[in-house]
C-alpha cells in the first residue's frame, strides 16, 4: 500500500470551498439539476477524467472514472440535487450565493449536498495526479430526495445489464459528521382500522362504539420510544402519521384508519413489528370487550407483507476496515459509528444490489431548512479520509 503522506499534501481547502460554491450558485431543486450535472462533467472533463452521461437528456446522470481497467473500483456516490427553498425570508442570505465565513459556508446545497461533491471531484484531480492503481469513480447523481428513481437506481440498471461497471466499494458522502455511516433504518408502512359501531349520536352512550375513541388509545399504546438498540444505527422509530374517520356530524363513527410508518433495525421484520403491536394494543384494550383492531398493508403475490429492510455493510468488511485505518492515518483520532436519527440515503440502493456501501461524510447544520451550512474543515477532513482510502484500497 502506497503511503498517502504526498497526496495528503495536494488537498487545497480554497480549491474544495471554490467548487463548491459554483456548484452551490447554479439552482438544482429536483427535476432541474441539468444545468448543475453539466457544471460538474465540465469541471472532471478539465481534470482530463473521461465521463458519461445515463438516462435522460433532461436528467442526465453523471458518471466519470479513472483507471477503469484497474482490478479493484471504488466508487464515490453525491447527489446534485437539493430541496427547494421553503420560505426565502428565513434567510438571512440568498441561498444561492454562498458565503464563507470563517470556518462555514452557507448556501443550499452546502451541507446537503454539493460541498462533499466538490470534495469528491477534488479528490479525483488528486488520485489522477498519484497515478495509482486502483479505479477511481464518481457517481454524480440527480434525483436522491425524491427516490432515486431518476439517478442512482438507472446507474444500477445499468450496472445489471452490463452498461456500467460495478464497484467493488462504494462510498456515500452525505453528511456524517466525519463518522461511519454502515446501516440505515428501513420501513414499513401500515395501517391500523379500529371497529366501532355506528349509530345516531343520541344513542352514543348505550348503543355506539365509537372507532375514533378506540383508535385515540391505541395511537397513545404506540407513539412511545421503542427499547431497542442496534449498534450500528441505534433505535428504531415508530409514528402514527394519518388518521382517518367518520362520516357524518350525527354519527357514531363506526371505522377509524391510522397510518404508521415504522423504521426498521437490523433484524426486524413485519412479523416482529406486527407482534410488538399486538401486545401493545391487546395491553391497552385490556377489559375492553369492544375493542377491536386489525392490520391492514400491502402485501407481495406470496402473500407476505412488503417492507424495506434496514440496510448495512458490516464495518469489518474490506472496505470498512479501510475506512477505519482511513481515518487514523488521516485525522489521527479512532473511528466512530454515525449512530444517529437520520434518514436514508442512496446507500440502500448499493446495498441491495449487493455492493459493500459505506457513508462518510462532512457536519453541518440546517439541511432542509434555511441557513443551511457546512464547516469546511470537516470538508477537508473528508478530502483527507478519501484521500487515505484511495491509499488503503490500492495494491
Ligand atoms: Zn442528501
């Protein structure tokens, strides 16, 4: 393995904060990232790294890689695009023209997530100049906050059908705050029909069941913390987000409907999220002989409930344990999980085509919302931990 000590060198935090703030001053709220994909091939074209552009002209995504006859590929996976801006008076600057101060930059799209592009498209100048054996691409995404249907998922289409070659390793460089990001939470969705029996409220009291009163205790059995934990992602989550009944103003509804949406930990299933329910609902209608519930979801053609499952890459696969040695040669500190309440990220989709994925990324605050920033120096931090890995992964 070839020492990082050079390359760690050539990593020039005004380079990494330029970039992004042209790739932060051209707008890329999903659906209209062209323009910004277009920036971001013409900046690794300058590099003199080859490119490729899949899917739709309107949507182009970008894929650039170096070495590609190299034996081992390690892929960098950001998006382009970003949320659009919500209320532009909670701004205290236009979101898009960013400002450095200090240590932040400020702008949509700095923390979430077109600085750690820009930290990726200077890492691949980097590795071009080291000349070293290991195949390095960038998968340039739009499309991540709605689905991915448009961006990272056509890059594994084309994977399948042999139009694109596979990484072996995949890094996502979404916000981590410089930790490792191994497992996601997974989801399932279901609703919940509380009975009832309806009648003409007069009669409430002796002869009406009232669904909406049953569904108000078990909606209290369920909106609690669960205890559980996993050590790569922490707990899971569980809340009720819709609620649906009654039909007339005079009438005792006699169905209410609630939606949940469970996030799933390593391990859990529909079953085991439909048994923790059961025993939360039979201990709250406990007494009751009017208590009456069932769940209702999709399920697939063998019958069985449809579900995403959590998704992981054990941390001591090879490119965890390279990751992990990463950032000790780089920040010279021990490796942590990113064990946090975040959402998901195009990792799962890696994932579940069977490519070892990992997350590492910068810190910064406000994603989604106004003021959104990133601290730079984790940017650089996150330059050096890539530049590190290029290194671990080289033979
Ligand atoms: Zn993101």
């Amino acid at each position: 393995m070839p020492s990082p000590d050079k390359a760690l060198t050539l990593i020039d935090r005004d380079e990494i904060v330029e970039l992004s703030k042209q790739l932060i001053r051209v707008p890329s709220v999903t659906g209209d990232e062209k323009r910004v994909v277009l920036l971001a091939r013409d900046t690794i074209e300058g590099l003199g790294v080859e490119t490729r552009l899949h899917g739709s002209a309107e949507r182009p995504v970008l894929t650039a890689t170096l070495n590609p006859e190299a034996e081992t590929l390690l892929a960098f996976n950001g998006h382009l695009d970003t949320v659009p801006i919500a209320s532009r008076d909670a701004w205290e600057t236009d979101p898009y023209d960013p400002q450095l101060t200090g240590n932040t930059l400020t702008g949509r799209g700095s923390c979430d997530m077109k600085s750690a592009c820009a930290v990726m498209i200077h890492v691949l100048g980097i590795a071009k100049r080291q000349r070293l054996p290991l195949g390095v691409s960038l998968h340039l995404v739009p499309d991540e906050e709605k689905g991915a249907n448009r961006g990272t998922k056509i890059l594994l289409e084309e994977m399948a059908k042999g139009n694109l070659r596979r990484p072996d390793h995949v890094v996502i460089g979404e916000k981590s705050n410089l930790k490792l990001r191994v497992a996601e939470r997974g989801g399932w969705s279901f609703k919940i029909r509380f009975r009832g029996r309806a009648t003409h409220t007069a009669y409430a009291r002796h002869e009406g069941i009232n669904a909406i009163a049953k569904a108000s205790r078990g909606v209290l059995a369920l909106e609690k913390p669960i205890d559980k934990w996993h050590p790569w992602i922490g707990a899971p989550v569980i809340s009720v987000n819709s609620i649906q009944a009654g039909t007339a103003g005079n009438q005792v509804p006699d169905e209410c409907t609630i939606g949940v949406d469970r996030r799933l930990i390593p391990g859990e299933t529909p079953d085991t999220v439909a048994a923790e329910v059961t025993q939360a609902l039979d201990e709250a209608g406990r007494g009751d002989p009017d208590w009456r519930w069932e769940i209702d979801a999709p399920k697939d053609a063998e019958g069985k409930w449809t579900y995403t499952p959590a998704s992981y890459t054990e941390p001591d696969t090879p490119l965890g344990k390279a990751l992990q040695s990463s950032i000790r040669t780089a920040l010279g500190k021990e490796p942590e999980l990113f064990v946090e309440w975040a959402g998901g990220t195009d990792g799962a989709h890696y994932r579940s085509a069977g490519i070892p994925t990992i997350g590492f990324g910068p810190n910064g605050e406000h994603m989604h919302g106004p003021n959104e920033l990133v601290y730079v120096d984790t940017l650089v931090a996150q330059a050096r931990v890539y530049v590190a890995l290029l290194h671990a992964l080289s033979p």
